[in-house]
C-alpha cells in the first residue's frame, strides 16, 4: 500500500501540475467566485461557519478582511506558479484559499467539487522542488499526486453515496435531471429531454459511473487515461446540458495525466526559432552570402523515460 502511495513520478509532471493548480487559483479569484467578494454586503448574522469555521475559530467576514484575503491570494498564487519557495508559498497559498473557500460556503450553500483542489493544495507544499521537463523521479511527488487522485474520486463515489444516502431510490427513478434542465438547461438539453426515459436511464448511469468511479486505480495505465478521458466528457456533456462545469475538480483530476509532456514554453520557443529569419554570413570563398543553417533543440525525453547516465561511448 506504501509502495503504491509513493509510487514515484517525473519531476516535470509535478512542476507541471503545481503550475496549473496555481494559475487556477488565481483564475477562480477573478473568473469563478467573484461573488465571494459580495459576501461583506450580507448582515453578519447570516454567516453561519462550517465546522473548521467554528473550530480554528474565524473571525466573521469584513470588507477589508475579505479584500486583504483577494489581493494576497492572486499575487501569491501566481508567485506560486513559478516554483519558487515551494513550501512557504505553497503552504500561504493552501491557508488563504481554504479562507476563502470557508467565506464562500458558509452561507448556506457548500460545493463539492473544491474538495480535489483543497487537497491538491494541502499537498502539493510536500512534493519539494521541481523543474519543468525534469524526467528524474520522486516519491514525495507521486504522493502528492496520489493523495489528490484519491480526493477526486472520493468526490465521485461520496456524491452516489450522498445521492442515495438523502435522495434514496427516488434520486434515480425522480425528475432531478428534469429540474435541473427545468432551471438552467440549454437547447441541447431540451432536445434530450424529449426522449421518453432517457432522463431515467442518465440518472442510473450517473450514480453507476459514480459508484464505480474506484476502478480507475485498478486499470492498466493506457485504460486508466482513457477512463480519465471519460470522466472529462461526462462534464463536457454537463456543461452542454445544465451548464454546471465542476472546473475546480477538473483541474484537480489533471493529476492522472502526463503533465510533463505538456510543455508550451518550450513549443513556443521552438515555433518562434523556427519562423525566426536566417542571418546571412559571408560564403567560403567570399564570393556571397550564405545561410546558416538554425540549429534543432536536441530532443527532449517524453513520458516517463530517465535518461540514461554513464552509458561507453563504443559500442
């Protein structure tokens, strides 16, 4: 079980996924909750904590609390996406985000699709250092990953869990989707609506996807990618559909992916060389011009492979 927690991963996935879960951060200040903000116009005796809320305990929201909380947030979080100061940054970005996340669902409405990001965020302080492209391994790295891997599919199996838990055998045979379509379904979704049971048969296939949602971990790695690959046009579809996009888990569920072979900079580098115009340097014989040739990056490795140290030179 140790052996498979810490199975250990390239650098460069980590430094990658630590670069997108911050950059994120960032984005939701400004693009998803916003309206957090809004929160101080609301009397006080409305705020009702959660229970960390109530336990550490916080102080009730104020215009220059929540102010204070929104600048350090984004300049920190995008800080952060560097990969400088992993731990201290990291570990300033995890408590004023969890701050945040705390303001926002403590007025009556609580989220679930935070949890893999609040998680991604706890642990991502542990994986130490890392550098983009980097193929060496880590463990501290592949825990981090893992543990975040085992919040988005929690997310998935308690949501079945909570569905039959509250809503019971009506949950799959009601009219849930048929409400949600109702309330802020698109043209799409009015089309599908028309087929007599589909809106059923969705909801048994939801909470069955749900509930076998674990088997993920059990999958050979090719089929582990194409199952994540099915998770993400199950929300493509919910978007199309009821417009509810879940983006704070589907950052989070980037953690199954090869993130290090993702790597713009560096295609950006490559495609501004490549359409760079040649220098022309004197011939041989100076007689005229001739091209210099551009030089190719040398390859980089991709996927999991180590590079290789210390091989003769002969064969």
């Amino acid at each position: 079980m140790t052996r498979w927690l810490t199975e250990a991963v390239p650098r460069g996935r980590v430094a990658a996924f630590r670069t997108l879960i911050y950059l994120f951060v960032a984005a939701d200040l400004v693009i998803f909750t916003p309206w957090v903000r809004t929160r101080v116009s609301v009397p006080g005796d409305l705020y009702q904590p959660l229970l960390i809320g109530r336990a550490l305990p916080l102080p009730t929201p104020t215009e220059t609390l929540v102010t204070v909380i929104f600048w350090s947030l984004l300049a920190l979080a995008l800080l952060a996406a560097t990969g400088r100061a992993p731990r201290l940054l990291g570990w300033a970005v995890c408590a004023l985000y969890l701050e945040w996340m705390i303001i926002a669902m403590s007025y009556g409405k609580v989220d679930h699709d935070r949890f893999g990001l609040l998680v991604a965020l706890a642990v991502l302080p542990t994986a130490g250092r890392a550098r983009h492209g980097d193929a060496t391994r880590t463990e501290a790295g592949g825990w981090a990953l893992r543990v975040t891997q085992i919040a988005v599919i929690c997310t998935y199996f308690l949501a079945a869990f909570a569905k039959l838990r509250f809503g019971g055998l009506d949950w799959l045979t009601g009219s849930v989707l048929a409400r949600a379509i109702i309330r802020r379904g698109t043209d799409l979704a009015d089309l599908i609506a028309q087929v007599p049971y589909l809106l059923i048969v969705a909801q048994f296939g939801i909470v069955a996807f749900e509930l076998l949602s674990p088997v993920v971990f059990f999958l050979p790695p090719r089929w582990r990618l194409a199952m994540v690959g099915f998770f993400y046009s199950f929300h493509a579809v919910t978007i199309a559909t009821i417009t509810i996009s879940f983006a704070p888990h589907l950052a989070a569920m980037t953690s199954f992916l090869p993130l290090e072979r993702v790597r713009p900079l560096v295609w950006a580098r490559r495609l501004v060389g490549r359409n760079a115009p040649r220098r022309d340097v004197p011939g041989p014989s100076g007689d005229g011009p001739a091209v210099e040739p551009a030089s190719d990056p040398a390859p980089e490795p991709l996927g999991d492979q180590v590079p290789v140290v210390g091989r003769p030179a002969g064969p």
